[in-house]
C-alpha cells in the first residue's frame, strides 16, 4: 500500500487528514488484499483531492472498483452539505446518468436457438458506435419535453408501458431538470442520438441468471435461475457530453468568483445554492432525464426485437430496475444522529438504498433497491440489493463495474480482439462490434475481475448478493 | 505529426509536442481525430471556428472541445486545421470529409475533453502538453 494511507479494517483504508494540503476530511476507500495490486497512486491522489473541496461530508469515499479517473477517481463518492458545500461536474463525469439497467424475459437458453439472428436484430434496432445516428427523429419539444419528463416520456410517445417508471431510480426522472441550462449546442448532439448505445465500454448484453444467492430477493425482483436476461448499459450521449463541457467553462470563473481553493482544474465547481451551481445541477438534470428516456427507448427497441424473433408478448420482457452511476443528487441522509441534505456525487458508483428508503420502488420496499453491477464484456454480472449499511457509511452507495486495470492501449497491445471474440465463442458467447479493436479495448482481462469487486461491497454489507448472470451474447458499442 | 498516447487506465492521454504554438495546437486536434476515426481524410469540406480565452490553456481546451462539437454534429472527419492565434483568441478552418464508416469506423468515442493535468509547457525549442480525452 501507499505510503501515508492507513489500514482501517480488512476491507478498509483511511488516507488521513494531511495527506494533501487542504483536506476537510479524511479519504475511505474499501478494497481487498487483492485488489490493492492494481490501486493507482494517482486514485488515490484524485481522493484526497476531493476532501479539500467545500461543505465536503464525512469522508472522500471510493468503491471497490476505484481507479484513476480525472477530477473525482472512478469509484467516487462524496457528499455535500446543501448550504455550505459545492457540486462539481468532476464529481459526475462528462456521460451524465451513464447507468445499467437490467430486463427479465419468460425465455430459457433454449428458446434461442435463433440467438445469432436475434443479435443481429437486436444489432441492427440499437445503433451502436462511433458515428451512429439514430432511426427516431425528435422534433426541439419533443427534446424539451425529453429532458423535462425523463423515462416518462419514452412511455408516452409509445415506448413502454408504465410499470417500467416505477422501477427506475427516480421514476426515470430528476425533477429539477431546467433544460433551459442546456445549450443549443447541446441540444444539436441530443436530437441525432435519442436511442443510441454509443461505444467505449456501453454495451447491450444477452444473459442467462446463473446463480441465486438470496431466493427471497430473486423471487421479489422477477429473477430466476436459468432464466434469460437483458442487460443494457449506456448514458445522455453527446448531449449529457456538451453539457458537461459547457458548464465546466461557466465553473471555471465561479471558482475563482466564490474564492475556492482546488488542487485539480477538473474539480472546478460553485456553491450548491450559487446561481452558477444551480444552473449545473439543472442542465445535468436534464441531460440524466434524457440518458433515462434514451434506456427507454432502448427497451423498446429490445421488446420489440424478442416479440418478432421469440413469440413473446411485450410486456413480458419486463424492467426489473434502472440504476444511475454518473450523477449528483439532493437527497436526506442521516449525519451525526440530525437528518440533513446533502447533495451526493456518485461518479462511477451506484445507489444503493436499503430496505424501506425513499424512492424504492412499492414492490421491492421490504427488500431494498435493486443494484445492478455489470461485469466487464465476456464476464459475470451481478444483481444485488441496497442495505442500512449502505445508508450509515456511504451515503447509500455502493460500486458500479469491475473497474479497469489495462488502459486501452496496453489492453490493444496485449490482446487481439479476434482472440477474445475466438475465446469467448467457444464459451458460446456470441460478439458483435464495429470493429475488433473495440473488443480488444474491453476484453476481460482489461478489467479487474468483477467478483473480487462485488465480494468486498457484499462482505462490507454495502450491498447484497441476489443472483449472478452470465453472458449468452454481446453487443459492444 | 507530433503526439503520442501515455499510459492512463481509463481514458486517453496524449502527450503532444510542437515547435511553435499554432502547431501544438493542430498536433493535438490530429490526436483527438486519430483517436475518434480511423483511415484517412481528405479535406472536401470546410467550417470554421473562433475561441476566446484568457489563456493559451483555456484556448487550447475550447479549440478541442470545438473540434469535437463540429465533427460530430456534422459528421466531419478533420484531417486539416489552419489556426491563427491572437491576443486571446483562436481562428481556425476545419477541414475534412464527411464521416463513411466503412472508411473511417472503428475509432473511440469521445465524450469530452478533461481539464485534468492540462498545462502548456515551454521547454528550450519546443512547446509540450499532455490532453486527457474522456473516453
């Protein structure tokens, strides 16, 4: 481990006030002995760096899967305190509301016997990669209304049925969303793309539910073993992108206006009750709305696919939940004994609220909120359920992936896209991709193993383990 | 063309190097396109640009946010850049062809350009930066 940082528990480290100059609070992170290996000092120098930021809670905390990311690490989360803190585009990432979500069908392995034709279907409803424009064509109100209404627009145009609402975070929608706070230029990238997979690590994955480790849960969630799954994960696309960048420009001179201090210009950011900090948080809304109607859309395009090729009714491939990993959110958390709001970064980490929380779906209440953490491409993903844990020491959060141990490049150097693709086949797990280099870039062995990951939040109890899926076929954006 | 990629987990970062300014600026808008398409361009169409800034740091990040800005909404691939700097501000024609994926496909979305680590550095007969693209 890292000179300076201390170890607080089996699974826990602390990096102690002082580390770096400026620090308000300490850094926790939680890892195994395994996964300090591939710790970068640079992680855990983004970390520290957060806990010098304003009104900052508790801790500067990252997940399992913390890596070097810029501003906040990958893995962060961070909470601030409503009246005296700061929220910071850093501290969500450039793909707002980059999330997973999870569907469940009544089909078994064998009922795809068609299960190439069915990818290239689905390949051909999804548009996937760099470049790819989308079929739908939305009119400027139609965007607003988008970016207003979230999720719920999708069902309203057609593209779902409502009960899918209910069984997003937020309802698919961040009521605060002021789309006048996203700018044309914006808008311009949002209107080609509504429905789009992107590329990088976004993917569409056919699954099978392997394993079942709390059958209570399972059976709450829709989930059982051998059933077939789907999983899709992406984000606002170009346009949550722009609105990134347009803000940091305006953050830039808040810093400076409102005299803070930062160690990384990424973490540029203003006061939570700042005319400029609100203008953020109500553009990154809007942009998390549209990544929400986006999924929506997606599902559709997935629903609609299984119905031609498999005989299945619509509804029938159901929404089991949606989970946001790039996003700030104003919510209540109990700090000393006294309920306060606070607004959460979560960049690269998950909610995961427990039992009985505000905002878990009627259905799941007694369980605890769905967390769905995607392996990397070829590998386990994991579904589990948000605890009290999560709530006393993480402000209900928990990780997001497996997290990546070989930068692209290496990973290209190291790995021949068609070898995976040759590997993974013989598994019986079908790819389709743009291009090989894109399967290259996100081979497992890129990433950390996504078990170690998910073993330390459960061991923790941050989040618990319901069931484990594994890929029949993959989509790489 | 001047840049090369360094190691970072998770997103690009690219070390560009340059004689003079101008030419910094072009070697890391070549970056930035050679990381988002593949193949070559020719340059069939033009747009331009204008960036102000108080600094060539704040000049140099607006310019690539730009580039990507235009190139993806209108689906142009750049291959050419003529950028004139001056007291705070950039002027620069983008030239290039519109994006063909069978000629261009199989590059790294974008999704912004990172303030992290950015600086502009002088060192004897050149000019140094290193770029963080989000990825």
């Amino acid at each position: 481990m890292l000179d300076g940082v201390v170890r607080k528990g089996e699974y826990e480290w602390e990096i102690p006030v002082g580390f770096i100059k400026g620090m308000h609070v300490p850094g926790r992170f939680f890892l195994s002995d395994v996964l300090t290996h591939s710790l970068e000092e640079g992680a855990v120098q983004q970390l520290a760096n957060v806990a010098t930021m304003p009104g900052i809670i508790q801790y500067s905390l990252a997940m399992p899967d913390i890596h070097w990311g810029y501003g906040f690490p990958i893995g962060g989360v961070a909470a601030f305190d409503y009246a005296t803190g700061v929220i910071s585009p850093g501290g969500v990432g450039f793909d707002i509301n980059c999330g997973v979500r999870l569907l469940s069908t009544p089909l078994r392995p064998k009922d795809l016997e068609k299960k190439k034709e069915i990818l290239d279907k689905l390949y051909d409803a999804v548009p996937v990669g760099v470049g790819a424009r989308s079929p739908f064509r939305l009119s400027d109100r139609q965007l607003d209304e988008m970016m207003i209404k979230g999720a719920a627009f999708a069902v309203a145009e057609g593209y779902g049925v409502e009960e899918d609402l209910l069984h997003c975070e937020e309802q698919g929608r961040m009521k605060e969303a002021d789309p006048t706070q996203v700018s044309k230029k914006a808008r311009s990238r949002g209107l080609p793309q509504s429905g789009t997979l992107g590329a990088g690590n976004h993917f569409l994955e056919i699954q099978v539910v392997h394993e079942i480790y709390d059958e209570q849960a399972a059976r709450i969630f829709g989930i059982e073993k051998g059933q077939v799954c789907l999983m899709v994960h992406c984000g606002s696309r170009g346009l949550g992108h722009q609105v990134c960048t347009d803000h940091l420009q305006v953050l830039e001179h808040a810093v400076s206006k409102y005299h803070i201090e930062l160690p990384d210009k990424q973490l540029a950011c203003a006061p939570l009750t700042s005319p400029e900090g609100k203008a953020y948080f109500g553009g990154m809304a809007a942009a998390a709305n549209y990544a929400w109607a986006n999924r929506q859309i997606i599902t559709h395009q997935i629903r609609s696919v299984l119905s031609t090729m498999c005989g299945i009714a619509y509804d029938e491939t159901r929404l089991v939940y949606d989970v946001a990993h790039n996003v700030a959110k104003m919510e209540e958390h109990m700090i000393e004994g006294t309920k306060k709001k606070v607004c959460v970064h979560r960049k690269g980490a998950t909610r995961a609220f427990g039992p009985k929380c505000p905002d878990v779906p009627g259905d799941y209440t007694h369980i605890g909120q769905p967390v769905i953490i995607p392996g990397s491409m070829g590998s386990s993903s994991y579904l589990l359920k948000g605890t009290q844990v999560a709530m006393n020491r993480t402000f209900g959060s928990t990780c997001h992936g497996a997290g990546r141990v070989l930068s692209r490049s290496q990973a290209k150097k190291k790995i021949k896209g068609k070898d995976v693709r040759d590997t993974l086949g013989k598994e019986g797990i079908m790819i389709k991709a743009p291009h090989d280099g894109a399967i290259a870039e996100e081979a497992p062995d890129a990433y950390k193993p996504s078990s170690e990951v998910v073993s330390v939040v459960h061991n923790l109890g941050l989040s618990l383990l319901v069931a484990r899926l594994e890929p029949l076929g993959v989509i790489k954006g | 063309m001047s840049f090369e990629e360094r190691e970072h987990t998770a997103d690009i970062l690219m070390h560009i190097r340059a004689p003079d300014i101008p030419s910094l600026f072009r070697d890391a808008g070549n970056a930035l396109m050679k990381t988002m398409y593949r193949g070559t361009a020719r340059p069939k169409e033009e747009t331009s640009i204008m960036i102000t800034g108080s600094s060539l740091e704040q000049l140099l990040h607006g310019f690539l946010s730009e580039i990507l800005f235009e190139s993806e909404v209108q689906n142009l691939v750049i291959c050419e850049f003529e950028i004139q700097i001056d007291e705070g501000t950039l002027i620069a024609k983008l030239r290039g062809e519109p994006f063909n994926p069978s000629v261009h496909g199989g590059g790294t979305e974008v999704k912004g350009i990172s303030w992290h680590g950015l600086s502009i550095r002088q060192e004897e007969n050149e000019y140094t930066c290193d770029v963080l693209f989000d990825v």
